[in-house]
C-alpha cells in the first residue's frame, strides 16, 4: 500500500517526532497514540515523545507501561496526530496555518476530520482509531506483543462502548478475537479499565438524579460543584451518557458539562439524527451517531439553544 511505504519512510527520515492525541482524551484516543508509539519504536531507536493537552485519566494508567504523556507543546518536525478531527483538537491555541511547515501525519476515523495534514490515513468505516492502527500493523507485518494486544483492545472496547454501539463491525470483532489469540484476557483487562472509584460512583448518582426527558430527548449536566462534593475527576464521567441512552423511548441524548469558561456537551442519537451535522454547526463534530462541541454558555443556556435545535430536528426528519 503506497501511503504506508511512505508513512515508514517519514516514520524513518524525521528527527523529533511527536505524537499526540486530542484533548479529553478518551480510551481510543490513548490507545491509538500508545499504539503509534510501539510503530514508531519499530522503526527507530530514540523513544517518541507522546503529547496530550488534558492530563491522562488515572483509570487509562495501568496502559502507559514505561511511556509517558506530557502536556508541554513539545517542538517536533514530524507531529503523529491520532483520533483527532482538526489540530485545534490537539492544541487548542494552534493552527494548521501555524505547522504549515512541519510534516504531519494524520491518522484518523472521525467523519467531521478536516484533512489535515502531509500524509492522511483516514478511515470513516473504522470502528476506531485503533482499528485503523491494528491494520497498518498488519500490513507492514510487525508483530503485535501481548502488552499492545491489550491496548488495541481497550481502544476498540472503549470506541465501541463494550462491542454494542453501531460501529461493532465484523472487523471490529474479528480484531478482538485476534487480539484475544494474541494473549488479551478480555474479563481481567475490562474489569481493569472499567473500575470506578468509589468517588466516580458518587459522582454517578449525582449526575443521575438531574435526569430530564422531554420529547424524546433526554439530558442531564454535571456542575463542578458535584466534582468536589464527591471527590471524583471530570474523566469519571466519561460514560455516563449511556445511561440516558438506555432509557427506553429515547432518541437523542445530551450530557451537559460544566468547563472554564462554558459547557461541553457530547451528544448520541439512535439515528433519528445526524448529532455529527448538528454539532458541527456549532464548531464541534464526531460522528452521525455520536458526537461534541462546546459553546461559551452556562449549563441552562446551552441546554436550551442545543435542545430547541436538536427538537427542531427531529421533527424535520420525522
Ligand atoms: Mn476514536
């Protein structure tokens, strides 16, 4: 395949690499940048450098083995970007404008990704960042040990929601039963990665209980306030909207949080919706079935302009 003989040889020929996921970074993302660094190590002596702009959540540590994430804009001239739709997902204060002149390795799934980058490999039918990795090791015949087994699989886990979203393909399946061949105890590795805390669970119930549905579209919000009162980390809440996308009737889900300076929502649909479409137009995206943005709004605010656009949807494509 012509765009691996390439990424092999910019993998060799660059000095300072980096390789970087996006911002709240969620297991795929982690996972595919641990990934690209054993590619990277295949290849060349020096250890890669593996930046991300959020700390990495305590629960994705027992992952990192002896590599290690920074959080300083590293310099570099050859910038590896995982599971990232633009780099303003990876530096927020940078532009592409701004590494015009450095080489860029774009390896991506996400529908909304802007194409950035000297050498794109994306892949919209991937169920994940990972599974696009896992091929090109394939490919290039390098062997895959038990410790990046057991990374691949909690990326394409975590991308999948457990092997149940719409992206649970049979490549998807397939590489989770190489992986399992390959060493991966799928019961010890997901009880691992899906242990809480016990302040995460407080934080759980917390967020449960501000639970609203209108119209089939149900929402919910996490105030800072409830971080402190139940000791828990922003990154415990990573799942929690599946619990409003399991409530039976529900269409649309929207889990509001609040951030410095404004919301963060992430929104699933069961399809009745493009969330991906309506998320882009307010600057974020994702995926047709599940995707983010942020707005500088207050929590009610924001719930308000995203539910009235969201309700205005569903009823045009109903
Ligand atoms: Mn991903």
């Amino acid at each position: 395949m012509h765009s691996l003989t390439k990424l092999v040889r910019i993998i060799k020929s660059s000095k300072r690499i980096v390789i970087a996921t996006h911002r709240d970074p969620d297991g795929d993302g982690i996972a595919a940048a641990l990934a690209s660094a054993y590619l990277v190590k295949h290849y060349r002596r020096k250890e890669p450098v593996l930046f991300c702009h959020s700390r990495i959540p305590a629960k994705y540590q027992f992952l990192l083995g002896n590599l290690k994430f920074t959080r300083k804009a590293p310099d570099f001239d050859l910038l590896i970007a995982v599971d990232s739709a633009g780099i303003s997902r990876i530096f927020p204060e940078i532009t592409e404008q701004d590494l015009k002149d450095k080489t860029i390795i774009n390896i991506d799934h996400h529908r909304s990704n802007n194409s950035f980058g000297t050498l794109r490999i994306i892949d919209q039918t991937a169920s994940s960042a990972c599974e696009i990795i896992y091929f090109i090791f394939k490919r290039l015949k390098i062997k895959v040990s038990k410790s990046l087994a057991e990374i691949f699989y909690c990326g394409i886990y975590n991308e999948t929601g457990g092997f149940v979203y719409a992206n649970t393909t049979k490549e998807s399946l397939q590489i989770a039963s190489e992986l399992v061949g390959l060493g991966v105890r799928p019961d010890l590795l997901v009880k691992k990665l899906n242990a809480k805390t016990l302040g995460g669970t407080a934080l759980l119930t917390k967020v449960l209980s501000t639970i609203e549905v209108k119209d089939g579209v149900a929402m919910m919000y996490l105030f800072q306030d409830m971080l402190e009162r139940s000791s828990a980390e922003m990154s415990d809440s990573e799942n929690f909207i599946s619990f409003l996308e399991a409530i039976r009737g529900v269409r649309v889900s929207m889990f509001l949080r609040e951030e410095k300076g404004g919301t963060r929502i992430s929104l699933r649909s069961d399809g009745v919706i493009d969330v991906d479409q309506l998320a882009r137009r307010y600057g974020g995206g994702g995926h047709r079935l599940a995707a983010g943005l942020r707005l500088q709004k207050t929590i009610p605010e924001a719930k308000k302009e995203i539910l009235t656009a969201i309700l205005r949807e569903i009823k045009e494509h109903s």
